[in-house]
C-alpha cells in the first residue's frame, strides 16, 4: 500500500469535476474555477460538513501546497480527495474558465 498523495496535473482534471478550493477570501475573489466549492484551509475543521463526499474531490490552491495538505487530511478522514498540481497558477495558464467577485477580470493571487 503506497503512501503516496494522489496528485493530478491540470489536463486532468475532469470538466465535470468536484472542485474544493482551499484558499482564502481574498484569493478567491479575485478569481477562482467557476463551481467550485470554496472552504478555506484555515476553515476546514469547523466547516468540514461543507466538503462534498462521494466522487474523488480534486482539491486546489494557488501553487499546490495547502492543497496537498487538505488533500492528505481529508484522505485521512474518509473521503477521496486528489490534490491538483500547480493549483490556481496552472489553471490559469492552462486557459481553464475562471470568474471572480469584482468588476475586473478574475486573476490569480
């Protein structure tokens, strides 16, 4: 049995995939993967009942660090969690749809 983190590049990510965005308010703002379902890693602890169960839930942040820790946690607590590699960044310049919650076009912070 590997110990290994289930990690995806973003081209693998699947267009009808359940997204877990773990970065923080201002972050998420400014532009984030349209569908996603936001919960800070700040936040996850207190908020857990907000993370979808079920299909693998591929877990995002900016560059990939907090969301391989979520992803280790949550595979540590029952759920099927896959970390997104390269997270916003890469999604970003991967071209994949993003939106934000201002009047500009959605960036990465």
């Amino acid at each position: 049995m590997s110990d290994a983190l289930p990690e995806v590049d973003i081209d693998q990510v699947p267009a009808d995939a359940v997204l877990l965005d773990v970065r923080e308010n201002d972050e998420w703002q400014a532009g984030h993967a349209p569908g996603a379902v936001h919960v800070p890693m700040t936040e996850l602890a207190d908020r857990l009942d907000d993370v979808p169960e079920g299909d693998p839930v591929y877990v995002i942040c900016r560059s990939g660090g907090r969301s391989a820790r979520v992803t280790a946690y949550l595979n540590g607590n029952g759920w099927d969690a896959v970390n997104v590699r390269g997270g916003m960044g890469s999604w970003a310049a991967a071209g994949r749809p993003m939106v934000g919650d201002g009047d500009g076009d959605p960036i990465v912070l």
